[in-house]
C-alpha cells in the first residue's frame, strides 16, 4: 500500500512536469533574487525562485505574515520566501458556499468579506497571536492550511484539511501542482490537500486555495457549569457529546483560569465546564433545557452566556487567551476522551496548568520548567494513553535537541518517501517538523 501510495504522488507530479516550453519561457522574470528575503507578487515569480533555489540547492524558508513562525524546529535557510504580496480574493460565490483566495491572504480579510453575507470559515482556525505577540494576529490562509490547527468546533464540522475544497501550488522543483475545484467532490482516490494539510510548508508552496464556506447560525448561547472536580467536569462533556442537543463547543477550564472569564451572567467562581449550543432562538433554547435535563444540573448551579457574551467566550477559548503574553512552555495534546482523566492524573508531577477542548480531546498543557528528559517522560505517557503531542512554544535552546512534533519510525519512513515525491532536493522549510525531512 505504502509504495502504491508513492507512486500514485510520483504520477501526479509527474503530470505537472509536462507543461510546455513556452508557458516557461513566459514566466515573468523575478529581479529581486538576489536579495535574501524574496517578496513576488505572482504565481510565476514563486516558481521561478523555486526553480532557482532548486537548481542552486538553496535552503528556502517560507512565510505568510510569521505568525506561526515560532512554531517547529529552527532550521538554516539561504532565503525566505514572504508571500504577504500575494494576496487578494480571487472568487467568491456566497450562493455556491465557497471562496477561492490567494496563500498570503490575511484571515481577518477573508473574515470581513465573508461576514458581508453571514458566512464564515466553520473550522475556527487557532490564532496563536497572544501567544506570541500578546495580541490577535491569525496569519494568512496559507499559514492556516500549512499547520491545520482548529478551534472549538473541530469535533463537529473537522479541521480545514475537511474543508478544503482545491488548492494550488509549487513543488520543491518550482512546478505547478494541483488538486481538486471549486465544488464538493465525491470521488476516489487520494487527496493532496489532505497531505498538505499539517505539512508546515515541507511539501510544497500553497499558492491558490478555495475553501468552503458556511452560513453562520442564527443564533447561539452556551451552557455553563458550575464543576467540584475535573472527573464531573469530564462527565459533562462525554454526556454533551453524545447527547442529541448537538453542541459545537464543549471545553472545561479549572479554576485557576476561571478569571479570564467576567460576564454578568456568570456570578459562580470556581471550575467550569462549558457547552455551546448553536441553531435557530427557538432551537437553542429548547436544547439547553434538554441537555440540561440530560446532565441533571440544576439552575442554581448553572449559567445560561448570551449570544454576545458566548460569542466573546469562544472567541477567547479559539485564541487560547488564557495565555497572553505566556513566557512559560506550551504543549498541545491529543488524546481519546477516555484517557483525559488519566493523563492528567499522570502530568501532575510535572506541576502543569492546562484546559480541555473539543469534548475532552484536546489538552493545552503549560509547563513553567521543562527539559529533554521531561519532555521525553510526558511523550512517553501520551503514546501509552494512544495520543500525541506537538509542543507549541518552548524555550529557544531546546528546539535543536528535542523533537516537537510525534512520530513513530513507520510513519517517519513514509513522510520521507512524501518528502522525497515533493521536494526532492529538500529545500523547503528544511528540518522544519522533524530532523532530515
């Protein structure tokens, strides 16, 4: 299956080698080369100085607007390829329920122009920008395709890679590659995007992307719980999951982190687990009286957030603000809800400060201390638990001995053999997610 695979990549790319002599002599030239970070405007451009650095065995970095920069191995790179002038909304069809966009388009434009007609990106893509910066700063769609980090609602609707509906790029040759439209496609076969997806830029450049978009809900409000302990907390969120109220945000926040949170229609202190419910006024309402018959909570020790103030809790959980301006270590965690409880049962030796999303699949674990010997125990306990872990922000001097990315050998043998089918020489983002790749 695993050679089958490869070679279906290899047949791919090698189609897109066949394109003529004389659309290459039209491209236009790019005359700023020389320079060390490289800005082009067009998808011509990227090629040539792909092609460039292909043929010189040029180390190329590539970037949107930074914001995920600090995320991944250090590496050597030559050049940088900025791709922040190649920007702009290519297609837009609200009634079709897609956009199709240039890779260096900010988000917060493609948010603007979607909220013209009630739509937006569904997936909720993390920004990490008060991690890093201390304030919001989401990147470009590029940047959010390359690293596929989801927000809240990843357990209802996916992540991007489940939204992605084509894209266009250049591989580490400088050539044009393709995948999918502009419409939901039901077909067989392999699907690039989903490779690319999660790639950090190892693969190739995205250049062109079109994505699905969704109609916001009418309407929303969001149930919160007032916890003892984090096993009822857990509770909570199992049974919301599976409960026909349909949420599309469970999270639960110990009380260390409880205030982040103000709003008048939150008097209780204390842990919290909180449930989004999302449809029509009637709709929303008539679920939370449901789920909360289901959960067997009573009003004294329940709040019901407003559509304002739930949006604004979401908001904030999406953004990860309970860690502005964190000057600590932060580790992203994925686990089978079943195993959340033992996990962290296992990590507190380690002193962490953490809260739960989707569901109680997704932990984000802050270390104050951390080193290669501790970081290696908690991988440890992640795979026993069927897990994995990425860490997200760590001290400068550990990055070049400690892998922060999970991977077993079999897996790591195919992403080099992927690796190899795209970017033969290794020239972009180079060690970027794992040593040698």
């Amino acid at each position: 299956i695993l050679e089958r695979y490869i070679r279906y990549l290899e047949n791919v790319l090698r189609k897109e080698e066949s394109m003529s002599m004389e659309e290459k002599q039209n491209f236009q030239t790019f005359q700023g080369f020389s320079s060390q970070i490289l800005k082009p405007s067009n998808q011509e451009q990227i090629c040539q100085i792909v092609r460039e650095c292909y043929k010189k065995n040029i180390p190329l970095e590539i970037l949107g607007l930074g914001t995920k920069k600090k995320i991944g191995r250090n590496f050597q790179s030559e050049k940088t390829l900025d791709l922040s002038n190649y920007s702009g909304i290519i297609d837009y069809k609200p009634e079709e329920l897609y956009i199709k966009v240039k890779s260096g388009t900010p988000l917060k434009e493609i948010k603007d122009h979607l909220d013209k007609n009630n739509q937006h990106l569904a997936f909720e893509p993390t920004d990490f920008g008060f991690i890093f910066s201390g304030k919001r700063d989401e990147g470009t769609i590029g940047g959010v395709m390359s690293c596929n980090f989801a927000g809240p609602r990843r357990f209802k609707v996916g992540s991007i890679r489940d939204h992605v509906l084509g894209f266009k790029g250049v591989n580490g040759k400088g050539e044009t590659i393709k995948s999918g439209g502009t419409v939901v496609k039901n077909v067989t076969g392999y699907d690039l995007s989903k490779i690319l997806s999660g790639a950090f830029g190892t693969l190739a450049i995205l250049t062109e992307i079109s994505i699905k978009v969704l109609p916001k809900p009418d309407s929303n409000k969001t149930l919160v719980i007032d916890n003892p302990h984090l096993k009822k907390g857990l509770e909570y969120l199992n049974l919301s999951l599976a409960s026909s109220s349909d949420p599309s945000g469970a999270v639960f926040y110990p009380d260390y982190f409880r205030k982040h949170f103000t709003f008048n229609d939150l008097v209780f202190s204390g842990p919290i687990t909180a449930v989004r419910i999302e449809g029509s006024t009637l709709s929303v309402d008539h679920r939370i009286a449901k789920l909360k018959k289901e959960l067997k909570v009573n009003d004294d020790e329940t709040a019901i957030l407003s559509e304002e103030q739930s949006e604004i809790f979401w908001d904030n959980t999406r953004n990860l603000k309970v860690f502005s301006n964190l000057k600590q270590n932060l580790i992203r965690i994925v686990v089978p809800s079943s195993e959340t409880f033992d996990l962290l049962n296992k990590l507190k030796i380690f002193k962490i400060k953490y809260f739960i999303d989707w569901g109680g699949n997704l932990i984000w674990v802050q270390i104050d201390n951390i080193s290669s010997k501790i970081l290696n125990e908690i991988k440890m306990i992640v795979k026993s638990l069927n897990g994995y872990l990425t860490v997200i922000k760590v001290e400068e001097n550990l990055k070049a001995t400690i892998d922060l990315f999970t991977i077993d050998p079999i897996k790591y043998d195919l992403t080099q053999k992927i690796k190899k089918s795209f970017d033969p020489k290794r020239i972009l983002n180079p060690g970027k997610m794992y040593i040698g790749i």
